[in-house]
C-alpha cells in the first residue's frame, strides 16, 4: 500500500488544477463522461461535474476515491499504481449499489513532480436526453418516432415498444420505416450505430461542487 501523500504536496496538486484557465474548466464539465485526475493513495487532484455526480454515491469523500468493495478498492488502487509507474492502460468494470461501473485507467505525464493517472467514467447511456432531442429536431421526428427511437437504443424490439405504448406492431413498423427513411439509415442496427456517435450535449442544470 501506498503511503498517503503529505498535505501540502496535495494541496499544491490541487493549487495547479485550479489556476487552470476558466476556459479549460469549463470545457471538462460539458463533456458528458467523468474524467476524475488521481494521485497517490486515491486522491482526487480534479474532477469535472460528471465524474462528482458519478462518484458521490461510491464514498468519494475527503478528496478520495474509497469505493465500498473491498475488492474493487483494492483492483483500482492496482491499475491507478500501474498507470503511474509502468504506463499501463486497464479498463476495470466496478461494482456497487447504483450497478456497475466500467472505468478506464489512464496513465498521464507527471505534473509538478506529482505522479497522475486519469479515471475516465463510462457513458450513464447510450444517449443523453439532450443529444437525442436534439437529434430528433435536426431530422424532423415526431414526439412518437422520438419515443421509438429511444426504445430501440435501450434495446428494446419492436414487438416490446408496441406493448408498452398499446399500439400495434404494424404501427411501431412503420414509425421506424419513417426514422430510417429520414435518417437515411439501412437498418436499426445502423440507425443505433448513428446514436452512438452522437457528440455529448450537457444540461445546463450543474451539480453542486463537491470534493
């Protein structure tokens, strides 16, 4: 185990992150994943709103990350060790109460002599709220193909989305004919696909500053 690095040499650590331009600040909490900077013995160094929000509900407290599972602890303490030291990437699959949790382990250049690796956080979904919206205005879909569209990312089949809106599947069909046919996709295979890709928009609404 690590010793825990000295307050003061945290503290500059800190120091630097928050001099950081506003700009640059600003620019790490629109992107939708967490990207969480980490030093010695778990200590957070910075982390953007998302990463905050993600992390409040897995003991991150007094600057670091204390994950309830022992064992995860003890899996990210390994990956963020060898990030530092050998450059190693690791993509860890965490556990928890809220369900898991898929992390990369990043290595990063030494900053003011400290050694960092950067925790970045999984996608909460496959789309935003917002993206998709958005998407749906920039190809004209109705409220109703808009609700389909959504299913479909969350994996639900077309028999299922016409369950769960009382319609008929012949109903379900043709609104997804309507999306392809706007979106100029082959298939729904390829119309998720075109989801996936969508560059992340944030809501305006931020979370409470936290450790």
């Amino acid at each position: 185990m690590e010793a825990t690095p000295s307050p003061d040499r945290h503290g500059a650590m800190r120091h630097v992150f928050q001099m950081a331009p506003s700009w640059w600040q600003a620019v790490m909490n629109e992107i939708d994943l967490g990207l969480c900077v980490v030093g010695r013995a778990l200590q957070v160094v910075f982390a953007n709103e998302v990463a905050r929000a993600v992390l409040a509900s897995r003991a991150l407290g007094e600057g670091r990350l204390n994950l309830p599972d022992r064992g995860d602890q003890l899996r990210l303490e390994q990956a963020l060790y060898e990030a530092r030291h050998r450059g190693l990437r690791r993509l860890l699959v965490l556990n928890g109460h809220s369900g898991r949790l898929p992390v990369s382990v990043l290595p990063l250049p030494a900053t003011e002599g400290a050694e960092l690796a950067l925790l970045l956080i999984g996608k909460r979904q496959l789309c935003g709220a917002l993206p998709m919206q958005a998407f749906a205005r920039e190809y004209q879909l109705t409220g109703a193909e808009q609700q389909v569209l959504v299913a479909l990312c969350d994996g639900d089949a077309p028999q299922a989305i016409a369950t769960r809106h009382g319609v008929a599947i012949s109903t379900v069909r043709t609104q997804i004919a309507s999306i392809r046919a706007k979106t100029s996709t082959d298939s729904i295979r390829e119309l998720v696909a075109l989801i996936a890709q969508l560059p992340p928009l944030q809501s305006v609404l931020r979370v409470a500053d936290g450790a």
